[in-house]
C-alpha cells in the first residue's frame, strides 16, 4: 500500500443490520426507532444509528485492505446527512499518509448515499503488526 491508493465498496444499512445493532446495542432512542417520532422533528423516518458506520468501517480495515495484519488506532468520524433504512452507501477511502517508521498509515474516508450527498467523513490511522 503507498500513499494515494484508493479503495471502494458499497454497504447498504438493510433491515438486518439495523435489527442486528438494536438487539447488540439495546439503544433504542426514539430517533431511531419511531418513525413518527423522527418526522415530527423534521426527519424523513427513522434516523439510522450512526455507529452502524463505524462498524461499516471496521469491515472495511479488516476485509477490504490487501493486507490483514492490521489494528486500527484511531478512527474519527463526522456526520454532516441522516442517514435512513435501506440507504445505499458509497464507502471511498484514500491513504493520505505512511509513516513507515512506525508501520501506520492514514485514511481519509468518506460515504456518500444515492443522491451522491456526503453523509460522513472522517479520517482512520491503521497500523501493521509485525
């Protein structure tokens, strides 16, 4: 991996992801389980959780880089669009930093959904275990 590489992939925050972070996570916030609730505070529907993002990630580090002897330090992440049941995402990454000296690298990341609007962004630093 070199700085500049990019990766790609595609998640969609189906009905079995978000049931399967309510049930691990037990939150059951009304923004996220009531749509009605949601609506009356100017929401399309239910707002999806947003660490089901960072989970999307973890997949990413773990499944999607050339490479599996990886350990992320750190992972920051902001939220600028909701984002709803059945959203499809575009998930782009592109290694902005390698720090060889201590085996990490640095990502900027960002999803987008169908209409092509940023939903998140942030950045993730990796490291390699030797």
């Amino acid at each position: 991996m070199i700085e500049g590489d990019k990766f790609n992939h595609s998640f969609t925050v189906s009905q079995n992801v978000y049931s399967g972070f309510i049930d691990v996570f037990n939150d059951r916030n009304p923004l996220h389980t009531d749509s009605n609730w949601a609506t009356a505070n100017g929401f399309k529907g239910k707002v999806m959780h947003g660490n089901i993002l960072n989970g999307f990630i973890s997949f990413f580090v773990g499944e999607c880089l050339p490479v599996k002897n990886v350990i992320i330090y750190t992972q920051h992440i902001r939220f600028s669009q909701p984002v709803y049941l059945d959203d499809a995402l575009d998930f782009s990454a592109e290694i902005t930093g390698v720090f060889e000296s201590v085996n990490t690298y640095e990502f900027k990341f960002t999803f987008r959904n169908k209409e092509e609007k940023r939903v998140a962004y942030g950045t993730i630093q990796i490291g390699l275990l030797t």
